[in-house]
C-alpha cells in the first residue's frame, strides 16, 4: 500500500491555513475573556469579584470534552 499525496496540495494548504486561523481566534477569544475575569477578580468591587470568581469556578470545573460538545450541540 503507498501514500500518494499528489494533486492533494490546496487541499491541503486550504486546511493548513483554516487551522491557523481557528487557532488565533480561539486564542485571541481566550486571551480576551481570561483578562476580563482575572480584572474583574481583582476588582474592588465586590459584585465584580463575585461575577469573576463564578466564571473562573465554572468554567474550570467544567471537563473540556463537556465544554466542545455544548458549544457544538448548542450552536447546531
């Protein structure tokens, strides 16, 4: 059996490029909402660090798998 990659090479460039650009926005949309919890945890306001601590709580007590399948089911 052999691996025959000719005439796959946009595809395959098509995929390489869409995987960079999912992965910047997912680190640009983390970056963005990491530094909006850790302000508001740090907040002297305290119904901003009630609201902080209940989004860091959530969403580190939640397992990923459940994470990607919410947001996948959710948005289908």
């Amino acid at each position: 059996m052999t691996l025959d990659l000719y005439g796959f090479g946009p595809a395959l460039a098509a995929g390489t490029f869409m995987t960079i650009k999912l992965a910047l926005s997912a680190l640009s949309l983390g970056l963005v909402l990491g530094l909006l919890g850790a302000l508001a945890k740090t907040s002297p306001y305290k119904p901003l660090q009630w609201l902080g601590g209940s989004y860091s709580t959530i969403v580190r007590g939640v397992p990923e798998l459940l994470w990607v399948l919410l947001i996948y089911f959710g948005t289908v």
